[in-house]
C-alpha cells in the first residue's frame, strides 16, 4: 500500500521536496551564519 500511495500522490513528493529544500536551506544558512561569526 506504500508504494501505491506514493505512486497515486506525487503531491507528496513535492511536499517532500519543498520541506528537504527548506530544511537544507536552513541548515545552509546557520552555516553561514556560524562561518561568519
């Protein structure tokens, strides 16, 4: 049934993605962040 649902809600995918994205972008920037100081 997993797999059937990621295959019938791509959205969920790009949910995922946008949320990775996020989430990496965060991280990039306290990186930065802890670089600069």
């Amino acid at each position: 049934m997993t797999n059937r649902t990621q295959h019938s809600q791509p959205l969920s995918e790009a949910a995922l993605l946008r949320i990775s994205a996020t989430v990496i972008a965060r991280l990039c920037g306290q990186t930065a962040f802890a670089s600069k100081e």
